[in-house]
C-alpha cells in the first residue's frame, strides 16, 4: 500500500500571478484598438479579429495559414449552437432564447444597470477547465 500522506508546499495565490509587460487595462485598450482597425478594413461581421487577420496574411507568401482561423460562417453557427446546447439543453428555446437565458442568469447575479462583460467581470470565472484548471 502506498501513502499518499506526504507533507506538500503549497503556493500562495500570488505566487501563480505571473509577471506581465502590460496591465491587463493596457491589454484591454490595445485589443480592443487592433480589433477595431481589422474590422474597419475587413468589416464581415461574421470574422473574429483572428480570422480577418488571417485573411490579411495572405500579403506574406511565405506565411502559413492558420486553419483554426478559417473557418467557415457555417462552421462558427454549429460550434456556437453545440455549445448553447450544452450550457442550456432545453429544446423548446431557441438560440436566441438561451442567449438571453445566460443574460438573465448574469442579470440576476450581479444586479443593476452595469454592461454585461463589467457583470461577468465582477463574477469572475471559477469553473473547472478542462486544461487542468480547478
């Protein structure tokens, strides 16, 4: 038999937080401006900022392209509508409908008139992952 018992350092939880060159306030800025600038040179508004760039590759012969950024709009439609399925499987809503169900859920979690990414900010995201996170 085997003794799991040993004694384990543990981290403190500041210990995990690594170091970055940029506050996630810069961060947010500069992503939102790059999103914002291939979107006005690419406005299809079925691309992600990913896949517009992606497209925009296409200049540099030697580059190769990303195939996770190339999906097709019927592609993206499946994917997102597996997953509305997954988080909420009632079958007499539609997408729509269970777009709006998560709303109301983040609604009634964080109270007030806030724009939902400040509410789901202020949620924070606690899930287990499945890269190992807990």
């Amino acid at each position: 038999m085997v003794n799991l018992k040993h004694e384990v350092k543990t981290f403190s939880k500041e210990e995990y937080v690594p170091d970055f060159d940029e506050s996630f306030d810069e961060v947010s800025v500069h992503l939102k401006a790059l999103s914002e600038k291939l979107y006005n040179l690419l406005p299809d508004i079925s691309l992600s900022p990913d896949e517009r760039l992606e497209r925009l590759a296409r200049v540099i012969p030697k580059s190769i392209l990303v195939s996770e950024n190339h999906l097709t709009a019927r592609t993206k439609l499946y994917k997102l509508r597996r997953r509305l399925d997954q988080l909420v499987p009632d079958k007499n809503m539609d997408y729509y409908e269970k777009v709006d169900y998560l709303v109301g859920i983040a609604n009634d979690m964080v109270p007030g008139d806030m724009k939902l990414y400040k509410k789901l900010e202020a949620i924070g995201d606690n899930r287990y992952s499945d890269i190992g996170r807990d």
